[in-house]
C-alpha cells in the first residue's frame, strides 16, 4: 500500500481522486460518496510533534465536525514512511498529518520528505491536489513544495495557509544561542535556504493565506508579512491577529485561527 505499513486498517477504503473531487470507496458499498475540494495536509513546525496540529484537528473532527482525520504519516529519520490509514469508512473531507521524527532537519530535506508522504497519496489513493497547512518552519515548507515539486509530477496545491511562520527568519539572535542545527541555520535572516524562496516563482494559480500574531515573540508580524513579496497580490491574503496572549506555540490551539482556516479553505 505504502513504502512502509505499520498499524491497522479499521475498514478497507480505496480512495480515488478525480479532478477536484475526493472519492471513499467502502467494501460492499455500491455507491460512493464524494466531496468536492482537496484533502488538507497539516505540517508541524520546528522541533514539532504529533501533538502540534493533534489537537486542531482533535477539534476540527470532534468538536466542529468538519471532516475526519483520514491519515496520519509518520517520516523516519532515514526517510522510510509508516503511515496509518484511520478513515474508519466515513465520508467527509479527510485531514492528513504529516509527523517528522528529525524535526530539526534541513529546509531541503524536510521539504523532500513531505514531498515524498505526497508523493505516495497520489501513487496509492490518488490524490492529485491538495491543501496545506504548515505551521511556523511548517509553513515555509509548505511553500517551497508549492515552488518545487508539483511540476515535477507530484500533487499539486490548491490553497496554502501559513500560521507564525518567519518568512525572513527569525530575529531574536539569542534564539540562536539555544538551537544549532541544519533547520535552525535555515531560519537565519538572509540564510541561503531563505533566499531560495526569495528568488523562485511561486505559482500564480495558488491561493494563499498568511496568519500572524502580535504576542508571537519568534515568528515576529514583520517577519512573517515578508511572504506577501514572494505571492501574486490576487492570490494573497494576511490576517495580523493583536493579541499579546497568542504566542507562537498558542497559534495552533487557537479556536479564532480554527475559524479563520476553516472559511479560507471550505468556505471562501
């Protein structure tokens, strides 16, 4: 099924994407259900865990009921994928959570290990479009695979949401102090890795919606702002939230960010 199985699968579902539609397919079902719209891929941030988009999407299914969380994949340090399928034969949008196990990786690497967990939707359910949400280094990496990858035959992105990410790095060089690694090198104002995404094309038809907090003391506003030089202005949407409580690791357990997702994505 994937380059990896471990786990269980709850109910047997084959899955199939035709052009923006998501089909589920049940065993001993005659006919199948479908929405419209892409499957929405979460990407944690620097030294993330499961538990960084866990919560949110504990909340977009249970208390919202906004769709399941179909997938969960989990990335290995060699890059081997193990992924659980939790569709439990429900018909709604389905979430995907991408969990990386060196959460202090290089841009490059990380960005090819999501590419790679993408890569294996489209290969083994078919999946030829979908939505990102990345939070913090999660969302640069979001848009370096929207730069990079779909081209090369990979699933190509319909709408991007970036929450506290430093898109011209982070400025507190005491930081720096405390984190020294591959991914902590790339979040260095004018980085090389930061200057790649600086200098590509970002593609015209992908729609994008930048979140930022004023109580956020790592992905500063002014920071995080910089991503509107590197998106089409009709393609680009910002939201300052002023609140000196949202700090950075609170941005994903806000239930006004919850909303703010949820109408760009499904609503807009």
């Amino acid at each position: 099924m994937s380059k990896k199985i471990a786990g269980f699968v709850l109910s047997i579902v084959i899955v199939a994407g035709i052009a923006s539609g998501f089909y589920f397919y049940q065993k001993n079902q005659t006919q199948a259900e479908d929405y419209t719209g892409a499957p929405t891929v979460f990407i944690h941030g620097y030294k993330g865990t499961e538990n960084s988009f866990g919560y949110m999407l504990d909340r977009f299914e249970n208390t919202y009921q906004w769709g399941n969380k179909g997938f969960v994949y989990y990335v290995q340090k060699d890059g081997n994928i193990i992924d659980y399928n939790l569709n439990k034969g429900r018909y709604a949008p389905t979430f995907v959570q991408i969990v990386l196990e060196d959460n202090r990786a290089s841009f490059q690497d990380s960005t090819e290990w999501i590419a790679n967990v993408l890569l294996d939707l489209k290969e083994n359910y078919r999946v030829e479009e979908v939505n990102l949400v990345g939070h913090s280094m999660g969302g640069i990496l979001a848009v370096k695979y929207t730069m990079e990858y779909p081209l090369n035959g990979y699933p190509t992105v319909n709408k991007l949401v970036a929450i506290g990410s430093p898109f011209d790095g982070i400025y507190n060089e005491a930081y720096f102090e405390l984190h020294q690694d591959e991914a902590a090198d790339d979040l260095r104002p004018d980085s090389p890795a930061l200057n790649v995404l600086r200098e590509n094309m970002f593609p015209a038809d992908v729609n994008v919606y930048n979140i930022a907090s004023t109580g956020d003391t790592v992905a500063v506003p002014e920071s995080v702002k910089t991503l509107r030089n590197i998106i089409p202005e009709q393609n680009y949407k910002e939201t300052i939230i002023d609140d000196p409580q949202l700090t950075h690791s609170a941005m994903h357990e806000s239930q006004q960010i919850d909303k703010l997702i949820y109408s760009f994505l499904w609503q807009d």
